[in-house]
C-alpha cells in the first residue's frame, strides 16, 4: 500500500522552492510514500518576469514543476502548502489556486487528511509565523488535520516554528533540517492515518 503527499507552493525567487525540496525529501524517507512536488501557477506575465533576472532565473530553473491541479488535491492522502511571506501573508498565486477549491470543500475531500505548511522570508521578524497561520486557516477550513513541529525537533529553538518549516531567503542547512522533519512527520502520520503502521 501506498500514500501520495503533495507539496503546493508559490515562490519567485526560488528560496521557497528550496524549502518544498527539503521537504519532499523528508517524505521520501517513509517508505511507501509518494511524493509530488507541483507549484501554485505563476500569474504574472512572461514579459514583466523577463525584466527582473533572479526572478527569470528562478522562473526558468521551476519550469520542470508542474503545476498543480484540483484532480492533484483530490489525489492526495496529505497537502503540504507553502509561499513566500508577503506582508505576513501568503502569496496570491497560491491563494488563487486554494480558492478553487471550493468544490473539493464542497464535497468534504480533504477533510481528515493530513496538511501542513512552509514560508520563506526576507526577515527574521517580519510576518513568517503569520504566513504559516493565513495558510493554515484554508486547511483548517478544508477540515484538515493540521501538523507542525513539536518543541523536541532537534534545531526547533533555533529554526523554523511549532507551526510549520521557515528560512530566512535561502534555507541554511538547519532550516533543511526541520523542513525535513516536517516532511516525514507528515508522510508517517499520513500513513497512520490511510491504516498503514510505519515505524
Ligand atoms: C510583495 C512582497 C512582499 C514581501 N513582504 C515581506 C514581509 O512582509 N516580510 C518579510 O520578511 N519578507 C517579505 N518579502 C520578502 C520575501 O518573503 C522573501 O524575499 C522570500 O525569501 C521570497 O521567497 P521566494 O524566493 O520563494 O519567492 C516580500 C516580498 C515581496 C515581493
């Protein structure tokens, strides 16, 4: 037997994208998991990204990420959402595509499935944990079990929050470190959840 657990993000410059990495190779540690990586579809115009060259860099080196679609929601046993802090919110790419998901709402195929969150900041105190709140009301709304960290994470003192995985810019080597964690805690308590026992 099998789970999938799939990660949604938005990131422009590329350091959320690096976070979503981290944390699906944390998942891929749980044998028995699948893991897809997809991104929040970009919504400005090729034109304006073309005229900012991190952003273009970015932009080019994500181009093999699919984006990610309702049927992909509907598909997975966990969602693991993540954006760059804006203003101590998400970003709207992702939010455009959380609010599709009305129907899947509607119908309840997300309720008791396991989700969690990530976000990547430019400071230290500047909106992150908020972020990781605003994402999490569209899980809770979703009916979603919502995981974060708890506080004996090895590194939790320093990195991330109880409430999901964080970097300042580019993840250091500890921030991938829990954004790992976070990923495995959230592909083993998924596959708790589906009836399989994995420890
Ligand atoms: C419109 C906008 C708003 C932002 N607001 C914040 C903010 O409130 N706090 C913060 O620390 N960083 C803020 N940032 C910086 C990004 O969160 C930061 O650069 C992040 O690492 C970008 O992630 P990405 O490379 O995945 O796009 C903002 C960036 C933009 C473009």
């Amino acid at each position: 037997m099998s789970i999938n657990v799939l990660i949604c993000f938005y990131s422009k410059t590329g350091n959320t994208y690096k976070l979503a990495k981290a944390i699906k190779e944390g998942c891929e540690e749980v044998p028995g998991v699948n893991v897809k990586l997809s991104k929040a579809k970009e919504l400005a115009s090729i034109e304006k990204i073309e005229k900012d060259p991190e952003w273009l860099e970015a932009y080019k080196e994500m181009q093999d990420i699919p984006d990610v679609t309702v049927q992909d929601v509907k598909d997975c046993n966990a969602l693991i959402i993540g954006s760059p802090t804006r203003f101590g919110n998400m970003a709207a790419p992702l939010k455009e595509f959380l609010d599709r998901l009305g129907g899947v709402w509607m119908r309840g195929e997300l309720i008791n499935k396991v989700g969690a969150c990530f976000t990547s900041s430019e400071s230290e105190h500047e909106g992150k944990e908020a972020t990781l709140l605003s994402m999490m009301l569209y899980l809770l709304a979703q009916g979603m079990i919502v995981v974060g960290l708890p506080q004996n994470t090895p590194g939790l003192g320093q990195y991330g929050s109880y409430y999901g995985a964080t970097a300042t810019f580019a993840p250091k080597d500890e921030d991938k470190v829990i954004a790992r964690a976070l990923g495995k805690r959230v592909a083993q308590l998924a596959l708790q959840l589906s009836g399989d026992k994995n420890d």
